[in-house]
C-alpha cells in the first residue's frame, strides 16, 4: 500500500485555524535553547568521562575538555542512519492510517520498527562477539561522536526548514521556522522522516549506545555490575514496548502536532540518545552498591511505572481507533464535543489528564535511582523531564481549551487533576 494523505472529515481532530500563541518565548527562547541545549549536552559528556559526574564550574580548563569533530565519527553517525534507512526501505511492515493531524490531514504509515530492532540488536550482537565492535573504543569516540551530531543536527534543520516552503524572511519568522520547523511530516518517497529519526535512529540508538557501555564496564572490570544490568534492562524494556506498540505513537503529540524543525532534528540526533544514556555512561565508571532490597524495590518501581504508563496510552489509543473496546471491563465513559469527537473520561483518565506522564516519571525515576545518590549528573534525565512534561501537559491543555472550549471547561471539572491523581 502507497503512501497517502487522506482529507480529514468536517468533525476532524485538526488544529483550529485561528494562530497560536508561539511557543518557547518565540524567536529570542529559539536562539536562547538553540545555544544552550548544546552546549548543556557537551557538559554533561565532560561531568561524566572527564570527572566520574561530578558537577565542575564552567572555565577555560573545562572547554580545553571538550571533544572535537571527527571524520570517523562522521563515517559513524551516516553509517548509523544509513543502516536504518535501509531497514525502514527494506524490511516487511504493516500499514497503518493515523489520527487527523493539525493540517487536516490523515496519513499513512509503514511500520516495521521492531523488525528493525531485532536486526540492529542482532547485528550489534555479531559485531561484538566478532571483535569489530568494542564498548571500550564507543566510550572513547563517544564525545567526537556527540559534538558531529550536534553539528549535523544543525545542517539537518537547514533541509527540514528549506523543505516547507516558509513565505516569511524576517528574522524573528526565520529563526522561529528553523526552530520550530516549516513543515509537520516531511517525507521522501515514502519515508516519513520525523518518524523514521525518532523511532529507528533516536530510539534503537539509545538502547545501542546503553549496551556498548555494559559492554565497555565489562572490558573494564570482567563483569556488569548489578546497577549496570538493571539500567540496560529498564531501558530495553521501555525500547521493546516502543516498538511492540509502534502503531500508538500515530496518536502523539510529536507526530500529530508538533512540525519537524531544529527542536525535533536535536532531540532524534542528540538529546535522545546521548542524555538518555547517561546512566550508563555514568555506571561505566562508578560503582554504586544496590542491596538485593534496593534492586528489588526499584523493579518493582519501574514495572509499576511501565504498567501506568503501557495501559494508559493503549486505553487512549483503543479508545479512539477501536470502537467498542472496554476499559477496564466497562463501557468507556467520555464527553462528547460539539466538534463531533470525543473527550475519553474511563480508566486513568478519569483519574488524571496525563496519567501516562506519571507512569513515565516512575520508570526515568527507577533508572536514576539504580546509580545511587552520590552524584546529580545521573538524575538529569528525571529532572529535565519531570518539567518538560509539565510543560507538554500544559501546552496540551491550552490547545485543547483553544480547541474544544466549552466542552474542555467541562471535562477539567470532570478530570481536575493533570498528571498525579489525587495531588497535581
């Protein structure tokens, strides 16, 4: 089945036409999280390999540290997208037609990512066991290798802002659009970029880069630490629910909402893979000691997390590609909007607005927590998160009031609470 765009209908869920208020301080919080993003990303690399994550004052010394670009970590980052590229073209998927998105329009994805997954795990896993591939030398190359995608994040952005066609060349609109993005789904034959750099390259990449440092602690000492094991396994668990139900991102805000500019192309190329891997980067070094109490505790606390935050997007995702679908065992309660569509008020939603945001709080809480309590570096993860996620609910939230008006009025009062039943 080709790639298409289908027409929304009249009761679509498309943004409203009117414009909305610009998000991040407009054009002057684009340049400001342009420069310091990465620069907070080169940072956090020095905290970890060149002072075992402690907290150092920026100064001359510090940027004497920092890595440099290098062709090979160039050769290393195309190779990697490359490789994904090629899997996304060449392995078997399932087609799926997604929700409405902001412009209107509903479009078809092809969807193979776990495919993708095993083959780039089985390929990892040959490359090490053949001596080609050491967790040692990524540690070595995994600075030169941070500061080429940063760079390449930025020329990437140049095509993705040439690519929808802006209107406007003053500044303020310029500096914007290029954060921001000019277009939503940008695509190549019938490759859907964002989806193809966030699921294939951002997200295996991730689970990649966690595993070459298990590999690097394990060259290091002759073992993987139990905190190191737990980490792996954490995020191989969360990597593996993404792609097992790769067809429910097709209802996310990224995907849906947000048009595909530096903020996207930073995060799919550096953010992602390089600051959600900090815990093992961090454990290649230390060595926090987990009691057999403490690690049972924090599985219990990612699998609680995972369970709130798998079967909270799966009964949103039901509920509004599968009609009929129980919530928990009952009929699904919801408001009904004079739009046409339908506020889903059952299950954890009639408990919170975002109680998959908490779900996902507790699994990046578990991981920090598996590299003890003597460095802050290893929490960045949680504590970045924790406000971008409040931050994404209340963007959420006042699109949906833009959106639905009344009938948000009364869902809030339905559903008072945003992402922590019962407090917040």
């Amino acid at each position: 089945m080709s790639e298409i765009a289908v027409t929304a209908p009249s009761t679509s869920d498309a943004q409203p036409a009117e414009q909305e208020k610009l998000a991040f301080g407009g054009p002057v919080g684009a340049l400001v999280m342009m420069t310091l993003l990465p620069a907070l990303t080169l940072y956090l690399w020095a905290s970890v390999h060149r002072h075992g994550g402690a907290l150092v004052l920026p100064n001359a010394a510090l940027l004497a540290e920092l890595p440099r670009p290098s062709l090979s970590a160039l050769g290393w980052l195309v190779g990697w997208c490359g490789f994904q590229l090629l899997l996304d073209v060449v392995l078997p998927g399932r087609d799926y037609v997604g929700l409405v998105q902001k412009d209107g329009v509903r479009r078809t994805y092809r969807l193979n990512g776990l495919a993708s997954l095993l083959v780039t795990l089985a390929a990892l896993a040959g490359s090490i066991a053949g001596g080609v591939v050491h967790g040692a030398a990524a540690v070595e190359q995994l600075g030169s290798l941070l500061i080429t995608s940063i760079l390449a994040s930025y020329l990437f952005s140049v095509l993705l802002y040439l690519f929808g066609k802006p209107a406007s060349t003053r500044a303020g609109d310029v500096i914007y659009g290029y954060f921001m993005g000019t277009a939503l789904n940008p695509r190549v034959g019938r490759v859907d970029l964002k989806m193809l750099m966030e699921s294939k390259v951002a997200m295996s990449g991730w689970l990649v880069l966690a595993i070459l440092m298990a590999h690097a602690e394990y060259e290091r000492t002759g073992a993987v630490s139990l905190p190191m094991m737990l980490v792996v396994g954490f995020q191989a668990l969360y990597t593996f629910d993404f792609f097992w139900f790769e067809e429910a991102m097709l209802s996310t805000w990224d995907i849906n909402n947000e048009n595909y500019g530096f903020m996207l192309a930073f995060a799919f190329l550096v953010w992602m893979p390089f600051s959600f891997s900090l815990q093992s980067q961090y454990l290649v070094y230390a060595d926090p000691q987990l009691s057999g109490a403490a690690a049972l505790a924090l599985i219990l606390l990612n699998l609680a997390g995972y369970y709130i935050f798998r079967s909270s997007n799966l009964q949103k995702h039901r509920f509004k590609t599968q009609p009929g679908s129980k919530i928990w065992g009952r009929e699904p309660e919801f408001i009904q909007t004079a739009r046409g569509t339908k506020l889903l008020a059952s299950g954890w939603w009639s408990l919170a607005r975002h109680s998959n945001y908490l779900g996902d709080l507790m699994m990046a809480l578990a991981w920090c927590l598996a590299c003890g309590l003597t460095h802050l570096v290893p929490f960045f993860y949680f504590l970045y998160f924790a406000p971008l996620l409040v931050d994404r609910e209340r963007r959420d939230d006042q699109h949906c009031a833009r959106k639905y008006g009344a009938d948000w009025d009364r869902y809030r009062e339905r559903v008072p609470y945003r992402i922590v039943p019962f407090i917040y």
